[in-house]
C-alpha cells in the first residue's frame, strides 16, 4: 500500500527535516520559525519579524510544490509568551496579514508552549495546505 | 493551484478568525475553548464545564458545514492542568462522551500547554472532521 | 452525512482512546508515547527508548490498517525536555532513523509541552498517515 509521496527540502536543516509534503491533494509541512537560509534566526527580541521570517519560509516551501499562502487551510501557532503577542497584537498580526495578503480564510490555533527547539525562538507555525 | 474553501465564522472572534474551513472532503477547525457566543468564559473553575462549551461550539461549527460530531475523526485537547484533569476524569470524560452522544470513535492527544490564549481557560480542543 | 470510519483499538487504554481512525485514505493517528502493551513505562529516564516504544506502537498500529511506517507523513512531537533531545540528539533521531528504516520522508514539528499525560513520559509523537 505504498504512496506517492513529493518531498521539499531546502534551507539550512535540508539534511534532517522535510519542510513540506504532498500525498494527493494535501501538502504538510514542517513547523516553520524565524529562521533564515544561513540558519540566523531573525529579531531575537521581536516576534513579529520571527512571524515575518516563517511566514516567508513557508511560501517559499509552497511554492515549491506550485502553490502559494492562498492553500493554506489551518495553521497552529505555538508561541513562548501567548501574553506578549496579545499584548502586541497589532503588530504580530499585522505581519500575518501582510504575509497573507489580507485576512486570510484559514483556521488558527495557538497555544503557549514551554519551548521551542533554539532558546532565541519565540513562534513556530505549523500549516497544512491543500493543492 | 486555487482551492476552493468553504468557510465558517460566527461569534465574538468571526472577524479576526475563521471557526472552521472545509476543502473537499476534510474540514479543519479552530480550536475551541470554553467561550459562549457573548465571549464570557464559561466555568473559569471547572474544566468539565468548558469541555462541554466548547464541544457545543464545535459542534455549532459543524452544523454550519451540515455534519455533526459523528463526523470529527482527530482531537487534539491542549489544557493547562493535565493533573487535575486526570484526577477528575470522571467528570471531564463524562462531558466529552455527552457531548459525543457515546464513547466517540476518533484519534485523540492530549498534552499539558503553558498557557492558553486566556488565563482563564482550561482547555481547547482542536479538530478535524471529515464529510 | 455519514462517513464510514475504520477504527483500530488495542492496548492498556483500547476502553477509552482509538490508536487509530482512517477515513477514505487518510489515517490519523493518536498521540503514541513509551508505553508497552502492559501498559508500563519504558525508559523512564531515557527519551531514546520511549521514541523506540512509541514508533513500535505506531507502526503496530499502521500494520493493522494495512500500512507501514513509510505511509507517514506527517509528526508531532510534543516532549518534556527539548534541550536535553537537542543534547542527546544522536541517540534519540538514531531510534527515529531505526524505527523508519532510514532518513523518513516526513514533515516534523517539535516542541516542548508543559507536561505529558503522565510525569514518567518524556515524548509524545502524533503522526499523519496516508494510504
């Protein structure tokens, strides 16, 4: 009962991690945070530039199966300070925004976590998407 | 590669998220939390009674999508207190299987979060259901 | 708009949890930790033998469905000790790479929870499968 399986990867952790896969017409893709190509992560002291990043890093994995931010169904955020983003809200939200080209139509969790995978990271985005 | 999404939103939140979006066969949805559709809180001391809040949410969601809780396949219940909830897990599983109207045939995970988006929530449940 | 599920239970907690559901050809699974088939901890103080013990119970469970380990997709790990994996990586992507025979083709998300379901547990992984 094998599947056909389409595999991206790239970036600095290409070797370990797949950043998205397609079965049929859904692609996963890995939690994405804000982190560059040379592996730096992005505004230590500013998740909204870490949302940015991730954000960029994910269209980037979406276009390489052809697809862009408009596939995207359902996102969960785990964030270290859920209180900090509340509070800045304006600003978190408006890279979202940005990053969506407008409110976006998909489904959102977010929860606080107690950490992520680097101390400097402050939200990682896990989206499925579908072709 | 644009999809076509069908997409749901009521209550105090419908302007800044979507409660749930369905692309072909699957529907995704928020997570939900013990909220009624004023944005009080339900039972700040009593997990039970924000389980049985936000199944009536989710359930809500998906009779906007014409199915039912029969149709939910994954849950995944991130809460801030798994301690306390195992200890009263006669109360807080009885409410799940009322909601479910039985013991319900779906995946289920659970893990004990930081934080929730407000600190009087104990409990959100995110899942996927398909039609 | 019913849909016909088929639902693998077995183990300790086959009274309360399905280990897994599949819908057309889409097999989610539940959240499988380092408990044996008598329902005991393994490696309370090794996070590489409850990686092995949970990629034993999800490929137990795969194999019911008719499937393999090569039909996931996607996982979530949720753990108790990020940093200590990150130290220990080795070891504990060694009995990941075991358990798939090899680099897996698979999206990967990793955080670290507050608490699992229960104080012995160091790592909870949750899988996506396709068939």
């Amino acid at each position: 009962m094998a599947i056909e399986k389409e595999v991206v990867r790239f970036g600095p952790y290409a070797g370990f991690i797949a950043n998205g896969v397609r079965v049929g017409n859904v692609i996963h893709l890995s939690g994405q945070v804000g982190m560059d190509a040379q592996g730096q992560v992005v505004g230590v002291d500013d998740t909204a530039a870490q949302v940015r990043q991730a954000y960029a890093n994910i269209a980037e994995t979406l276009e390489k199966f052809g697809a862009t931010m408009a596939n995207i169904v359902d996102e969960t955020f785990f964030v270290t300070d859920v209180a900090g983003i509340m509070a800045d809200a304006k600003a978190v939200f408006g890279a979202r925004i940005e990053a969506y080209g407008g409110e976006p139509e998909v489904t959102q969790t977010m929860v606080e976590v107690a950490a992520l995978v680097m101390p400097e990271l402050r939200v990682e985005i896990k989206c499925v998407a579908y072709v």
